[in-house]
C-alpha cells in the first residue's frame, strides 16, 4: 500500500495516532523563547501546531499531502478566527513548490523518521531552501537503533541533516520500544 493511500486512510476511517490534537511542551517551550516570526510545519496533519504557533503571533504555514487533514485543518483556523495568520497547503513536503518567503521555523513531527535513501537529501533540500539565515529546524524524531532498514531516523541520518544545519540541542526520550528524540537545528 502507498504511503499516500495509508496516511489518507488513517483520517477517513480513524483518529490518527499522530494526531494528539496536542502540542508538544518543546514547541511551547521553542514559542515562548523566542519572537514571532514565520513559520512552516511539515506534514501538519489537522494543523494542532500551526494553530498553536498563530495564536503565539507566527504566521505560519501547514503542509500535508493528506486533502482530508488539510481541509480539517482550514476549518479549525476559520473556528478560531486566525485566517490571516495561519494557511494551510496540500502537497508533498518532498516536493514543496517555492513559497514566497524564507521562514524563521520549520516544524516536524514526524517527517523526517519516515524517509530514507534519495528521499533524505529531498528533505533536506526542501528545509535547507525553506529556513532563513538563523532560522530554526525544531524536529521530532523516531530513532531507528539498529542503523538499517526500518522504521525511524538513523543517526547517519540525523548526521547527514547535520551536514547542511548545525544541531544546537538534543534531547533524547525515554528508552522504550520505540525511541525518540527532539532535535533543535539552525541555519547559519
């Protein structure tokens, strides 16, 4: 099954497990250290964070290839009045079109874990073109410990991303059957 079709799927027929409709406290704790901005999240989903960023004063930019997610989404901005700060596109973030303007913050969680080969340099192309000078990658990461096929980021991965952005911080989380990570780049 296309990854496409299993994504599309997962909003019509069930409540996603990815989507919490929660923000995580990393992305409260990135908004409240720093000013308002521009903003892009990758894979948005029904746009929880996107929102979240809006009402901090971002104007920010949903991505999802998922028309259902992106449509949710749109109404969940018109809900909360917030249209003139925050919009959502359907599309590949593999294959994002040039938006008009760079961005302070590219948001992912849960992109990046899911690529592998070619699709790794798209990814960090597309983020690479996105970011402003200065501007931060705030990525949340399953890992992938056994360094070989699999679900999760690599730490190769996570190195080759390091080539084009420097990492400031990593945060590891609990050991458990599926280990993660919230990492923090930024763009020279």
């Amino acid at each position: 099954m296309s990854r496409k079709l299993f994504f599309s799927l997962q909003y019509w027929f069930d409540n996603p497990p990815w989507d919490t409709g929660t923000t995580p406290p990393e992305v409260y704790k990135f908004l409240d250290e720093n000013p308002p901005g521009k903003a892009l999240d990758l894979g948005c989903g029904t746009g929880t964070n996107a929102i979240t960023m809006a009402e901090y004063g971002w104007h920010t930019t949903g991505i999802d290839f998922v028309s259902r997610a992106i449509r949710i989404a749109r109404r969940k901005v018109r809900q909360r009045n917030l249209q003139d700060r925050a919009i959502f596109l359907v599309g590949d973030v593999l294959a994002i079109k040039p938006l008009p303007e760079k961005h302070d913050l590219v948001l992912d969680i849960g992109c990046f874990h899911g690529f592998s080969g070619a699709d790794i340099d798209k990814y960090i192309q597309t983020v690479s073109s996105q970011l402003s000078s200065g501007g931060s990658l705030l990525l949340y990461v399953h890992l992938n410990k056994n360094s070989g096929p699999g679900h999760g980021a690599t730490e190769a991965d996570l190195s080759r991303l390091g080539e084009s952005l420097n990492l400031k911080t990593r945060v590891n989380g609990e050991e458990s059957s599926r280990p993660s990570a919230w990492l923090h780049f930024q763009k020279e």
